[in-house]
C-alpha cells in the first residue's frame, strides 16, 4: 500500500468514526494505532472530534491507541512469566497473544519488567486473554485484571553523539555503528522506519522525538541535544530501546 492508498484507508476509518459519535452522541473508542496513524489522526480529527490519546506517553513505540473520551473501556493486564530455560522476550508475548486470533490493533504496547509483562487492550478481551493465554513456548505467562491503567515504562540504553546533519543516513550510522555507505543501503533496502513507516530516503531529516526502528539492529529514540558545533556538526541523545 502506497502513501495515497495509506492516507485514503486511514480516512475512511476516522470518517467511520466520525459518523458513529454523530449518530449516537457516545463517545467512540478507536482500535490502537501505530504512530504514524495517531500523527495523522491528531491532524485529521483536530476540528471534528476531541482528540486525545491513552496514554500520553510519546515513548510509546508499538501500538497506541486514540479516544475522544475515556470511559473505562480500556484496562492493563499483568502477566507473570514463569521461564523454564531460555528468557521471556516482548516477541513471545506477543507471539501469545496473536496465537489467540486477536488482531494486533486489539491491544497496545507490551512492555516488560523483571519476570512480568504488561499490555493494554480492551476491557471485552481480557478474560479471554486471562483465561487462555498461558503458553510461551517451553515457558507459561499468568495473566491478571489490574485496577488502572498503566502507562509503559521502558529500559533503554542512552549515548550522546555528534552528527554531520539530522539527515537519516547520518543518524543511522551513529545510532547502530555501521559505516555511512551501508547507513544507505539499510535506509534504501527497506530496512529503516521513522515512527512505523517504512523511509527509503536517506537524506531524509529526523526530527527530535522521532522512533527509529532499523531491522536487525533495533529501535531508538532520537532527541537534539544542544545547538551545532563549531564544525557544523550536532549533538543527539540515541536511546536505544532495550
């Protein structure tokens, strides 16, 4: 699906939307949605409906999701993992929760802490998910109904480097440490997204803020550091997402 395609099947979704809270007067809760989505949702629905996202979280880096109002339609399920043998990952989780024919825009983030996982998704799901999600390979996860929500909390790995200019290929090189040229390749072959779409360009520019996500290296956050040296260059804080 090409850009048009994406920013027409992106419309029709949020005019659907748009009529339900019409015709019923209730509010309308979307499925989560992937960054790009929300950016473009936040522009589209600035002026026909108010707009917010749970939760306000601009860390958030897998799946997020869009309500005009929060009614309790919402709630953070946390999952103790009992490992045997090889480590638990974000992956497996998800890998579980898909193996029960759940669409992935029907649950948000899942983020892990210690021997626990977390996910968001809607209150109609979850004691399916409780009841049934239990296998994780050789290992088994336990779910439970907390009473709020809880926002994800990441573990990244931080270093501040200088860059010839916020351009992609440039942040590319200084965020996984391969040389400038196969900075090009990665961004050219397909292998490079800024906030979950996919760039091809290597000169284009990264904004503060921006989620890089480069296939087989993992994925970062990007936030200008301080102003341009004398020698042109810029300083950046990297996170890497652990």
């Amino acid at each position: 699906m090409n850009n048009s395609e994406q920013f027409k099947f992106l419309q029709n979704r949020l005019n659907d939307y748009i009529r339900s809270y019409n015709r019923n007067g209730r509010p309308v809760i979307t499925d989560f949605l992937s960054v790009f989505e929300q950016k473009f949702a936040e522009q589209y629905l600035s002026n026909k409906i108010d707009f917010v996202r749970m939760p306000d979280d601009p860390s958030s880096i897998s799946r997020c999701f869009a309500i005009p109002y929060y009614d309790g339609q919402l709630v953070t399920l946390k999952g103790t993992i009992r490992e045997n043998g090889k480590p638990v990952t974000q992956r497996n989780v998800y890998g579980a929760l898909m193996g029960l024919d759940i669409a992935p825009e029907k649950f948000g983030d899942v983020w892990m802490k210690d021997h626990e996982a977390y996910v968001t998704t809607f209150d109609y799901l979850a004691d399916d998910i409780i009841q049934n999600c239990v296998s994780l390979g050789s290992a088994s996860i336990e779910f439970e109904r907390l009473e709020d929500l809880v926002e994800p909390q990441y573990e990244f790995d931080r270093k501040r480097m200088t860059v010839s200019a916020m351009r992609l290929d440039a942040i590319v090189k200084a965020a996984t440490g391969v040389s400038r040229e196969d900075a090009k390749r990665l961004v050219c072959a397909g292998f490079v997204k800024i906030n979950h779409q996919e760039i091809n360009s290597p000169v284009k520019n990264v904004e503060s803020g921006d989620i890089l996500s480069v296939r087989g290296y993992g994925r970062y956050k990007i936030q200008e550091a301080g102003m341009s040296s004398r020698s042109g260059r810029t300083a950046v804080w990297i996170d890497r997402f652990i």
